[in-house]
C-alpha cells in the first residue's frame, strides 16, 4: 500500500475556529449542516493561504450525496508483490469536499504512536523502527483492508469521542465518504478515517503486544510484531491476534503471513530492519546504475530506456504521462536518504552526482 498521508491542518486555528467545527460536528442535523461546515473550512483557507477556493451549495452536495457513487473512476494498478490493485478516485468535487472533512476530522484525531500509515511526520521508516534489531519478527496483512471498512462502522465511529458528531452528521459524513458502501481506496478522506475506525485493534493489539512482551506497529493493512523470543510458535499467541483481528471486523491474509529470524533479512513495509534502517543491495544498484548511465549515455538515452521499461512493468493511468525519468531517479536518492539518513555515504554520493549531472544537461530542463 501506497505511503500517503492524513490531511493535518497547515493553519494556526484560533480557539474560536476549533470551537466552531467542534459544535458543527456535535449538532450538525441536516445536510446545511455538512455543507457550512465544509464553507467554514474553505473560508478559513481563503483567508489564512490568500486563495479564493469556492464554497460548495448545498445544491451540489445534495447532488452529491444522492449521486456520490456514479462520481468515481476506477483503474488499476500493480502491486509490487504481484496482482492488482484498483483504485476508486472521486471527481474533483468530491474529492474537494472530502479533503475539507479530512482537515476537520484531524484537528480531534489523536493517532497511537504504533499508528504510523497516513500520519503526518510518520513514515515507513517509523514504522520500521518499531523492530529493529529483534530476534523475530511476524509480519501480518489484513485482507481487503478499504474494503472491511463499511458505513456503519464509519458512521457508528464518529458518534464517539473525541468527535462526538450527531448522528445526522456522522451518517452524511459516512454516506459522502463510502463507495457503494465501504470506504474507497483512492479518496483523501478513507486513509484518516480508517485509522480512526482502527483505533480499537490497535488499543487492542497494544495490550496483547504488551502482555506477550513484543513490539506491535500498524501501516495501514501491514501489522509487525516483534520480539527476542520466539512467541510465534506459541498457538495461544497466534490464536489470541487471530480472534482479536476478526473480532475487530477484519481478515487475515493467511498467504502473506511471514516469521523472520535474525540471521534472515528481516523487512518492515519494505524496510531492513536487522540492525539499522535499510535498502536492498538491488535498490542502491539501481540508483547507481541510473546515474551510470545517465553519465555515460547521455540523459536522452536514459530517460527513453526508462520509459520502455517503466511501460513494461506498469500499467498506464488515464493515458497519462508515465513519471519522467528524473523524477523518477530524485525521488529514490530522496529516498535512500530518508532511510539511511543524509550523512549516508551512497545518499551524499548519488546527492552529489545527481546535482553535477543536472547542472551539466541543464539545457534538458528548461
């Protein structure tokens, strides 16, 4: 799954504002309700960022609510372990009116610090380093995550602190943010309220973790435990995660369940954790082996030799233009550092090398 992250406010609120959406969200009773409060946050912008954002009418949300199923498109895309992946983007429109919610929802969400998917200033690199150097690591998968998530469950999760949203306004929020009835993978507003509806596995998970003595971390559908005992081949350990997941309304992918020791490479979210945060000798190949080429072959060459083999690996979106060849190499030396940190001797290297080959083929750029 896609790293992305939740929707936290870029704007200093006053007390006043906080109060305001806080009371929009407890007392809200009709669909003029879901509409001011998406024009308050939109005002607030306006007036903070010095943008012009139109408000809504509550014409094009009611619009939106009757109709909010034929205002998506659908397309897929691969998965790097194999299959596919589809993708349910909301309109334009939508998918304003969903990041508007998305914001008011975050001023109240507070995530778990085992919460690390769709949370600002998280990564997949906190996410790794919940088990570093661990004897064992157990890696689990949840089953159609999006998917499991379904209206009722959204709206019945809003109605509870720290929200407390009236039951009008829990159901127009849960029916705008659904796609034919569960949350869609592709819309700005399921990444924050799928870790809210998940805050009780994680509570949950938490206290076993701690009772079993390991660590326990969430990205999205990835759960990791770890430990330096081999509690894994305890049936009652696996038997009490079991029963808590599908207690909690989700489904164990049993295929992509794996145990790793400590004289095994051990991954998190595509992370080596056995002794610090890091790659694959494959993933600093290809860098390398990009800016080899790019130096050697020229940037024209390089970048139509990506392009072949970028469409031979993905699948086109929209007829869109696939990502170009530098920004493709930016975002893995980015990448490289953020893992193995920027005193890194490959980051600095392929930093530099990268910089010196972009102020040589300047001319490629402008």
């Amino acid at each position: 799954m896609s790293p992305r992250i939740i929707f936290l406010f870029p704007m200093n609120l006053t007390e006043e504002n906080i109060a305001i959406i806080k009371e929009m969200l407890e007392q809200g009773n009709a669909q003029e309700s879901l509409c001011d409060l998406i024009n308050h946050i939109i005002s607030i912008q306006n007036f903070e960022l010095s943008t012009n954002y139109k408000t809504v009418s509550t014409k094009q949300l009611g619009f939106y609510l009757a109709k909010r199923d034929e205002r998506y498109f659908n397309f897929e895309i691969p998965k790097k372990t194999g299959g596919i992946r589809v993708i349910s983007a909301p309109d334009r429109l939508l998918k304003k009116m969903q990041r508007r919610i998305a914001l008011a929802l975050s001023l109240f969400y507070k995530p778990l610090a085992s919460t690390t998917g769709f949370v600002n200033q998280r990564s997949i690199v906190t996410n790794a380093s919940f088990h570093i150097e661990k004897r064992y690591l157990y890696n689990l998968d949840l089953k159609n995550f999006f998917p499991s998530i379904k209206y009722g469950r959204v709206k019945a999760v809003l109605q509870l602190s720290p929200f407390n949203a009236s039951p009008e306004m829990s159901h127009l929020i849960a029916h705008l943010s659904c796609y034919k009835g569960v949350l869609p993978q592709g819309s700005p507003l399921s990444p924050i309220l799928s870790n809210i509806v998940c805050q009780s596995l994680d509570r949950h998970m938490l206290k076993l973790a701690k009772y079993f003595g390991c660590q326990y971390s969430r990205y999205a559908d990835d759960i990791s435990l770890s430990c330096n005992r081999n509690i894994f081949k305890d049936s009652k350990f696996l038997d009490d995660v079991t029963h808590l997941i599908e207690s909690q309304g989700f489904e164990i992918n049993i295929k992509k369940n794996r145990l790793q020791k400590s004289y095994q490479r051990q991954e998190v979210t595509g992370i080596i954790v056995n002794r610090k945060p890091n790659l694959t000798r494959a993933y600093i190949k290809n860098v390398r082996a990009m800016l080899y080429n790019w130096d050697n072959k020229g940037f024209n060459f390089t970048s139509d030799q990506h392009k072949k083999t970028y469409l031979a690996k993905e699948i086109k979106i929209n007829d869109k233009s696939n990502p170009a060849f530098i920004d493709v190499l930016r975002g893995k030396i980015l990448f490289l550092g953020m893992v193995r940190g920027k005193f890194d001797i490959y980051y600095s290297s392929f930093h530099d090398k990268f910089s010196e080959l972009l102020k040589r083929d300047e001319e490629h750029f402008r």
